[in-house]
C-alpha cells in the first residue's frame, strides 16, 4: 500500500445515469459512508431517464452530498488519501457533473485524482463483500450492459461477451411497458414471474455454439407480439405468464453461458455484477447452479448492486494501489473500454 502502509480513505463520485451517489471507502473495502440520491421519481412520468434532466439533479445534489459522506465518514477532509470519480461509461452530461465536483475538491485539497470505470465498479462491488479468487469470471448484467469478463489477476480484464443489442436491464424495462409498468420496469417483472403458477413459452437466443455474446432484442420482439395477441383476442390476465416466460428465456441464456465460460476459462469464482443482479430470479437460478457445479459464487448485497459510489471507491483502490492517477485534464468516456482503463 502507498504511504508507508497508512490507511487508504478514498472519497468516490459516482453520477454516470441517474444516481448521484458519493461515498468515502477505507483500504478498497471498508464502507464508512455511501450516499444515494435517486431520480427514479422524477423520470418515472417520462417512461425512462431524461439525460439533461439527469445532469441537472446531479447538479442540484451534488455538493451537499460531498459534505454529508465525509461528515457520515467521520473524517477530516485533509485525512481523504485520494478522490474517485466515474469517467465512464455512462451519459455524458451526467458524468462531467461528477468529474468536475472530484476534479474541484482534488484540486483544493491537494489529492491525487482516479479516473474510475463504471463497470470496474461493478464488478469490485464484490470486493465489499470478501475476497477475490483468480482467474474469475464477472457476469455482469444491468441497464446498459450485459457481459462476461475474465479476470486472470488482480486489475486485469479481458472481455470475452457482450450483447450485440439490448442489454438485460434495458430489455426488462421494454418488456415492462409493454406490460403497463412504470419505470423502472424490471422489478415489476420480476416480481410477478416468481409469482405466476403459468408460463409462456419464449425463444431462447443462444447464436453461435462456441459465442460468449448475448441478444435479447428477438425476445423483446416475441414478447412484444405475444401481449399484441393476447389483446386482439380481447383475452385478459396474460402478463404474469408472460413476465415468466420472458424472465426464464433470460436467465436461462445468461446462466447457462456463465457456467459454461467459467469452465472454459478454469475459473474459480463466478462474481455477479450490476443492477439486475438484484433480480430475485437470477439471483435464485444462479445460486442452485452453482452449487449443483461446485463453482464458488458472489453475488453483492442489493444495495451494492444498483449505481453507487461504494463501488467507485472499491474499483478506484485499484489504481491508488499503482500508483496510477488522473490529471485535471480527465473528460467524461461516454463509452469507454475496460481493459483500456485497465491498462493506463
């Protein structure tokens, strides 16, 4: 660790979508204080997040929020080792508001600033609840991305899937409108396929034999024509069969290719990562295979799962470790690559 050993204390921005998140982390995995300010409220009457809107709540929270995490941290500004923020990926709007707050209260006090990759994140939300065993395999799965990453060591990330159009997060809530949700869609249809006792059948998209990617926009389509049916018909009480039908076409693609990339890899550990990682039917499917497959399983607690700063500060202890900052030059990646940051 840098300085002779001391405790690291890492104060972390996170403002990538809809989330103004800021939190204080000590050595990579101890949370003194993590702050959410949700949006969910304000884009609801929109169907889904207005990007300017976005970027002028994060505007709106971001100050006292930086105050309250060090006062809830109990900690002197001037004790802070460094300052995280999310470059991305993620809105760009959004993302310069964190950056520019991280790059002002680095700047006055003096500390190192880090660049921090949202998935990076994801993926060391993880790392709050113990240890990581290498080579490991991240699934992740939310609004914006669904992919699987292979992590031979410590801060090494190699891609190895990825959806090709809609990402999981993002599917669950297109379904759910169609479904008459509100936004976010996803727990709704989660909800009610772990309650429904019918199942309609959906396609399973599997692409190419040996493919570690993911598509979902056939099953959205499938979903889509299936609730058009059912209305033509006049026909009532078809969405619960519907939800779980469309919820077990996707778990059963996302697991199956997990499983199947940690035993190509020779991985020995399987960290579940993002904001449908706290889809109670995934999270259920994943465990019991797992377990029947004898494959060491993480999976973060719900609070660490959706955007947080949390996270941010875990991944960014990464870098502080290296040695590895940003200068007041950082600018927001609206789609930035993970083993690029990485290997900066």
């Amino acid at each position: 660790m840098n300085e002779q050993q001391q405790d690291c204390y890492i104060l972390a921005v996170e403002t990538s979508c809809d989330e103004t998140s800021v939190a204080v982390v000590k050595n990579g995995t101890e949370v003194l204080s993590n702050l959410i300010a949700s949006q969910i409220e304000t884009h609801k009457a929109f169907g889904g997040v207005v990007p300017e809107v976005a970027s002028r709540k994060h505007v709106e929270n971001i100050t006292i929020m930086l105050e309250e995490a060090i006062e809830q941290a109990d900690i002197a500004p001037e004790k802070l080792s460094a300052i995280a923020v999310t470059e991305g990926p993620g809105l760009v709007g959004a993302l310069l508001v964190g950056i520019m707050a991280a790059k002002s209260l680095a700047f006055a006090l003096d500390k190192p600033l880090i660049g921090t990759h949202h998935i990076a994140g994801h993926i060391y939300a993880n790392r709050l609840e113990g240890e990581f065993r290498y080579p490991a395999l991240a699934l992740v799965v939310s609004g914006g991305h669904t992919e699987l990453v292979l992590m031979e060591r410590e801060g090494s990330f190699k891609l190895l899937g990825r959806t090709r159009d809609d990402a999981v997060g993002e599917a669950y809530d297109k379904v759910a409108r169609a479904l008459g949700f509100p936004y976010p869609g996803g727990p709704h249809v989660d909800k009610l396929a772990m309650e429904s006792r019918t199942c309609e059948d959906m396609p399973r998209a599997w692409l190419e034999p040996d493919s570690y990617d993911f598509s979902f926009s056939g099953l959205k389509s499938a979903v889509l024509n299936a609730v058009n049916q059912h209305r033509m018909k006049g026909e009532e009480g078809y969405e619960a069969g519907i939800a779980r039908g469309f919820q077990e076409s996707v778990i059963e693609v996302v697991v199956e290719k997990a499983v199947r990339a940690v035993k190509a890899c020779g991985a020995v550990q399987l960290l579940l990562c993002g904001g449908v990682a706290a889809n109670r039917g995934l999270r259920q499917a994943l465990t019991e295979r797992c377990e029947k497959e004898q494959i060491p399983l993480t999976i973060p607690p719900h609070r660490y799962c959706t955007d947080n700063a949390a996270m941010i500060g875990a991944a960014a202890y990464l870098k502080y470790k290296q040695g590895s900052y940003s200068g007041l030059e950082l600018k927001a990646e609206a789609s930035m690559s993970l083993e690029a940051w990485a290997a900066r």
